[in-house]
C-alpha cells in the first residue's frame, strides 16, 4: 500500500513541478515583452518630443497649441480619458454605425475615414 501511495505522490509532484516549469516560462515570456514594450514607449516618447520641438521651432506652434489639440483628440470619442478612442459614425457605403478604428465596415466592408493615423 505505501509503495502505491509513493507512486502516486510522486506522479502528483511531477505534475505540479511540470506545471510550475511552464508557469516560469510564461512569466520569463511575460517579463521580456513588458521590457519590450516599455523600450517601445520610451522610443515613441522620444520620437513625438522631436517631431514636437520641429513644429515649434520651424513653425511657431505654441505648448498651449499642443496641449489644445491633444484636448480636442482626447474629447473626439465622448470621453476625456487620456486615451484615444474610437469614434463611431455612419458608413459612408451602407449607412451602419461603425468605429472609426477599424479600417473597414463590418457591415458592408467598405472603407472608413478614419482620423486616427497613428492606430
């Protein structure tokens, strides 16, 4: 009986530490994307202070320009969040109501305007 009961902790603890392995792999993948992305965002940070301190100093915009305008794209969706967000109009094709950030209807497949260049 011991012997049978040895045999099924054992396969129990093979389990749990096969189970384990695969969870420190998901959190090693988990770990390297975050590092990923947050090397992303600091890149894109960087990339829109340039693009920033070039229509400022070449053309004359103002921080008061700037902050305005990130004002009026933040309130587009309804919502001032500090997020953009999809607006929802009607298919120029179909009529439907459809979001702003998918390239086409859902409805119809038609091409949608969007004024969301970055997304």
């Amino acid at each position: 009986m011991n012997i049978g009961w040895d045999l099924i902790q054992q396969l129990q603890i093979n389990k749990i530490s096969r189970s384990a392995e695969t969870t420190e792999h998901k959190v090693d993948s988990l770990s390297a994307r975050k590092d990923n992305n947050k090397q992303e965002v600091e890149e894109l940070t960087l990339a829109c202070q340039a693009m920033w301190e070039l229509l400022r100093d070449h053309l004359g915009f103002t921080d008061d320009h700037l902050k305005a305008k990130i004002l009026e794209i933040d309130a587009r969706d309804g919502v001032v969040d500090g997020k953009i967000g999809a607006e929802i109009i009607s298919c120029p094709h179909c009529g439907q109501k459809a979001s702003t950030m998918r390239p086409n209807c859902i409805y119809c497949g038609g091409t949608l305007p969007t004024s969301h260049v970055m997304k």
